[in-house]
C-alpha cells in the first residue's frame, strides 16, 4: 500500500473564486465512466457549495456502476469531505471557509418509518441531498457540489483543524457500521466475527471493540489480517484455513461466536458465518445490496436453532455525533484504512482499484 500522510489543511480564511464549470466523473451507462466538463452547480438560499477536497469510493457505487443498476447520466460519490466556497443568504452555521463533511441522505423523522426507527425505509431519506448535476447521486466525484437545505441543517459537519479531509469523508461509513452492531443489538462481552477485512470490515471491527466486544476478523489477504491484529482484532485469522472452525471453537468454548457479519460480498460467507455461530445467534448481512440476488440459506439452523438472519442498511440519523466523536477522537482509526488518494483524470485506476482487492489495497479516495 502506499505511505500516505494524511494531514488536517488549514481552513482557508479567502476561499478562491468559483467557476462557472468543473470537472466531474459522469456515469454514462453500464461500466461506461467519463471525464467531463459539466456546470458548477447553482444554489438555493438555505443551500451549500463545498468545494470537495475528498470523497471515497463505495463499493455501493460501483456496485451501480458494474451492474448498470440507475439510469444514467449520473455523478457519484457520497462519502464527501471539502470546503464551504458559497452559503445560501438564510444560512447561519457555515459560511465559507468552513471546513465539512456531508452526509448524503437524512430521513424525515415523522413517518411510520421513521417512528420505528427504520430511517432508511423512509421516502424523504431516499431523496439523494447532494449533487453535482444530472439526478441527484452524490456528486462527490466532481471539483463542487451542492449541499441541500435539509442535509444543511442535519446532515453536515465541520471538521476540526487536527483532523484531515481523508479522516472526515469515513463519518457516513462508519455511521452505516454503527447502525449495523445497533441492529444486531450487540452487547459488550460478546464475541463477534466479522467476515472481510476490507476498508468496511475493518470499520466494522473496531466499532465492535470499542463497544466492548471481542472482534475474530476473517479475510483471505495476509496483508489485511496484519492490518486488523493491528486495530484490534483478537485474533485475525485465514478465512480458507481449514483448521478455522476448530481455532473459533476453542476461543468460544465450543459455543461459536454470539455475532457473525458478512462485510463480503461472496455468497458463500453467509452459509458459513449460519453455521458458525452459537445456537440462538445472529448473523447480520452487510455487504448482500444486489436487488434479485439469491443465496442458499439453511432455514433448519434458523427454526431449531433459533439462529437469527438480519440485514442492515445505510445511516442512521441518530448516530452522527457517535460516528463524529470516535473519527474525530480517533477512537476508530480510519487514516490507517486509506491505501490511495488519487485525482479526478486518474478515476479509471480508481474504480479497478476499489474493484478489485489486493494485498495492496484498502480504501481508495478521489481527490478533486
């Protein structure tokens, strides 16, 4: 992996003048990416333009890209980073100069999802608030983008100095990681595996430590396992060893784990993680978001062994200061996560990055 240094920039107290045009990466159509030059976006009184300075690449974008899964034309990118260059006249918190990361998604609080808490079921958190142009999809991959009033007023941050743009873009992950322990009511003490020690999984690693838990991360790339000893894995094991069921076993007195989740997207992680853990356990589904795919399941294991099968999906409203305060904290290491930082005409290399993991690759961000 590249040695980065990821370090906090100063705020700019002169923000530099805005252009009427920007360089965006634009989806065109199934695996079709191009560098265009495309309007800077206009905006509304309660509105922002944040001048983005990092953005990452989410396996949940190129799911869309790979699969052809939107109508084009779009720009992608949520995981968002950058400067305030322009504030709507009603606006009070930012202005410009401020430093920000932006969610891209907040949920209406009033409807019957969002009374049980289902946030991301709801119609008003479907609405995508930030955009480089075209329908709305993020924007991130582009030089601008525009913040709308309600992310605005509850789905933005400002960063402190002594924390790097590459650090805050991780605050929408991990809140989704975050979500998902919440989900699968994880409690302290507990022992958890966590299938995939990818960008994601190492997120959803060290959340689960610093609920008190005992995290066992599984991946197939010696690389990564070193990295999670390293977070807090204890222990970090070859998810094709043989000999894997037997060393779980001896660290869960021959129970299994009480918690398994899947923050891979092979299908075969699911089988295995059902007939890992302990009778009366949970296995949760992280990374499974391709509409219509279909994977075996053992329902035997889920009717007499009370072992439960749950999923969990994007943010969750209530845990934005939690996610802040463990990035900003450095609680949750995240600056560890990022092996490439690349520019807008290096997008190509970005996306077969991101695509295709290695031992030298984790979490790849897009600097405009």
């Amino acid at each position: 992996m590249q040695n980065l240094n990821l370090r906090a920039q100063e705020p700019d107290p002169q923000p530099p003048a805005v252009p009427a045009a920007m360089r965006a990466i634009v989806y065109r159509g199934t695996n079709r990416l191009a560098l265009e030059t495309v309007p800077v976006p206009e905006i509304g009184d309660r509105e922002l333009l944040v001048r983005v300075h990092a953005c990452g690449v989410c396996g949940t974008d190129l799911k869309k890209i790979e699969l052809g899964l939107v109508e084009p034309p779009r720009i992608f990118g949520h995981e968002i980073a950058g400067t305030v260059v322009r504030a709507g006249r009603l606006v009070s918190r930012f202005g410009p100069g401020d430093r920000v990361a932006v969610y891209h998604h907040v949920p209406c609080r009033n409807c019957f999802y969002c009374g049980k808490k289902l946030f991301s079921q709801c119609e008003h958190y479907r609405r995508t608030g930030t955009t480089a142009g075209y329908a709305p999809a993020g924007g991130g991959f582009s030089t601008y983008v525009r913040v709308m009033d309600w992310i605005v007023e509850e789905g933005t941050a400002a960063i402190p100095d002594d924390v790097s743009f590459e650090e805050a873009s991780f605050l929408e992950p991990l809140n989704t990681c975050l979500k998902a322990l919440d989900t699968a009511d994880l409690q302290a003490g507990e022992v958890v595996v966590v299938f995939g020690q990818g960008p994601v999984g190492l997120l959803l690693m060290q959340a689960a430590v610093a609920e008190g838990a005992r995290v066992i991360g599984l991946d197939l790339i010696p690389r990564r396992l070193e990295i999670a000893r390293n977070l807090g894995a204890d222990p970090a094991l070859d998810a094709g060893d043989a000999g894997l069921g037997a060393a779980i076993g001896r660290l869960t007195a021959g129970r299994g784990p009480d918690l398994a989740i899947v923050a891979t997207a092979d299908p075969r992680a699911v089988s295995a993680a059902q007939a890992m853990v302990r009778r009366g356990g949970r296995v949760l589904l992280f990374a499974n978001t391709v509409p219509g795919e279909v994977i075996p399941v053992d329902v035997s294991r889920i009717c007499m062994e009370e072992k439960r099968l749950i999923g969990s999906y994007s943010s969750s409203i209530e845990l934005h200061e939690k996610a802040a305060g463990l990035i900003f904290g450095r609680k949750v290491r995240v600056a560890p996560l990022v092996s490439h930082c690349l520019p807008l005409d290096r997008f190509d290399e970005a996306i077969r990055i991101a695509s295709h993991p290695s031992a030298d690759s984790l979490k790849v961000i897009i600097q405009p």
